[in-house]
C-alpha cells in the first residue's frame, strides 16, 4: 500500500514538475508552482527557511520521502530502474554495497564550498532540480515545442486559436552537451545500478542523509521472522540492505517501500523505530 501511495504521488510530482519547465504559456506556472517553491536546494538559495525546515522535518519523520516523491531527478532514475527490470526480465538484480564515502563525502564538500563560493556553474550541474531542468529543456523542449505546432497548424485550419506556433531553437549549444552528458551518465547509472546517482553524486540527497539516519518511521526487519531469502536486498534500488547482518543503512534509504513488497514472510516493515 505505501508503495502504491508513493508511485502515485511521485507520478504526480513529475508530470507536474516536467510541464513547468515545458510550459511557455505561464499556466501551468500559476497552478502549479508551488512544486517548484519545496525544491530543496531552490528554496535554500532563496533563503525559504520555512520549506528547508518543513522538508528536513519530513526526513527527520520518514526518511528521504523528498527523494522518492519530490525531487524530480530521483523519480526519473526509478523509472529509467524500473524499464531496466522489465528488460531483463526480472526485478531481482541488486546487491548490498558499502556506501562510497570518498566519492560521496567528497562532492558534497565540493558543493559546500561551490554555493559558498558563489560558483554558480558548478552549484547548477551538480543540483539535481537544476539538472532534471536542463535535461528537459534541452533533450524535451524541442519535441514538445514541435508537437505545439502541430496542433496550431490544425487548429489554424479549424479557424480555433486553442493553440499558438512557437519557435523551436537551440538555447546554446554547452547547455545542450552538458544536459546530453547528464542525461547519459544518470540513465546508465540507474538502468544498471538503481539508485547509485543519489546516494554517492547528488548533494542533496547526502545532506538529507545526515537526517535520515535518525528518521523516526523507517523499514525494520525482524530478525525472527526473516528468511534470509535475500529478496529484499535484491529489490533495494539503493542498495543499503544488508540481509545477512540484518541491517539497514538508512543514510542511503529513500522509502521507495520495494522491500516492504517483495518480503513473503512479513519480516520487513516500515514503522516507529
């Protein structure tokens, strides 16, 4: 059930999100732009304590919710995950891995010291809202743009103005090399390894991993019901189960709720820890 609740309202976020960096009408911004306002690292920038708060509470309660229904990048890595499954055929494919603390610890000090420095470019690349925008806007745009136009040339006909022509063009071309890069490296890494962008690359899904770690609802196993089985490790995009210890590593956890459904022997559940 809570799987189901979280596809539904990461389907709805993304969708949302997506069409407010597609929409050039300004409508889609005045319904739905408050998705954009509980970015974690927009509302940072912009000093909105209020939302950095309220989203750090969240984790502090449930975990890296913003990470699996929010942040638009991470949704789309399910998504890339979960064509990859149905590819080969199967959904157990994952392993437990120690977390990479060199690489990961290493960015996000990077990043620190980037947004304090006022490094605006590198801040850019690395924030995932920021990524998931070029992404769209350079790789998407240009095919929504076309389709625009289409449905303006036959409403032209039809004598309706239901639609307007709009111009496609190339924004520059560094943005679009460096969204075709981006676009590459997180499918590759999410169709072979999950969730491995989030929990070693992107900087905020660390910095929300120093909450996480503390959350007061998480996935529990219980040691006496469980089988060893594996199932659960194998399902773990985020690769932060450790079966034969019994373990979770919860910094890395981003409640997509996977265990929680492939466990047969209710061993695995998410509650008050």
């Amino acid at each position: 059930m809570l799987r189901k609740i979280r596809i539904t309202l990461a389907t709805l976020f993304l969708l949302g999100l997506t069409l407010l960096f597609l929409d050039f009408t300004g409508t889609a911004h005045h319904w739905l732009g408050w998705m954009a306002k509980i970015q974690f690292l927009p509302a940072l920038m912009a000093v909105n304590l209020v939302t950095v708060a309220a989203l750090i509470l969240i984790t502090l309660l449930f975990g890296r919710i913003y990470c699996s229904v929010i942040c638009p990048l991470g949704v789309m890595q399910d998504i890339i995950s979960w064509l990859s499954a149905r590819r080969k055929k199967h959904r157990a494919r994952f392993s437990y891995s120690k977390e990479v603390k060199w690489l990961r610890y290493g960015v996000w000090v990077l990043f620190v010291i980037a947004l304090a420095a006022g490094i605006q470019a590198l801040v850019a690349l690395l924030a995932p809202y920021s990524a998931y925008g070029r992404i769209v806007q350079n790789l998407f745009s240009p095919l929504y743009l076309w389709v625009n136009n289409f449905l303006a040339w036959l409403s032209e006909r039809a004598s309706s103005y239901a639609f307007y022509p709009k111009e496609v063009w190339l924004r520059s071309l560094p943005t679009f090399i460096i969204a075709a890069v981006t676009a590459a490296a997180v499918f590759i890494l999410a169709w072979k390894h999950g969730r491995t962008y989030c929990n070693t690359i992107c900087p905020v899904g660390t910095t929300l991993s120093f909450f996480s770690r503390f959350a007061m609802f998480r996935p529990v196993i219980d040691s006496d019901k469980c089988k060893n089985c594996h199932m659960c490790e194998r399902r773990c995009k985020a690769s932060c189960i450790d079966i034969s210890g019994h373990k979770i590593d919860y910094s890395r956890c981003v409640d997509c709720f996977d265990c929680l459904d492939s466990c047969k022997f209710g061993a695995m559940h998410y509650r008050f820890a």
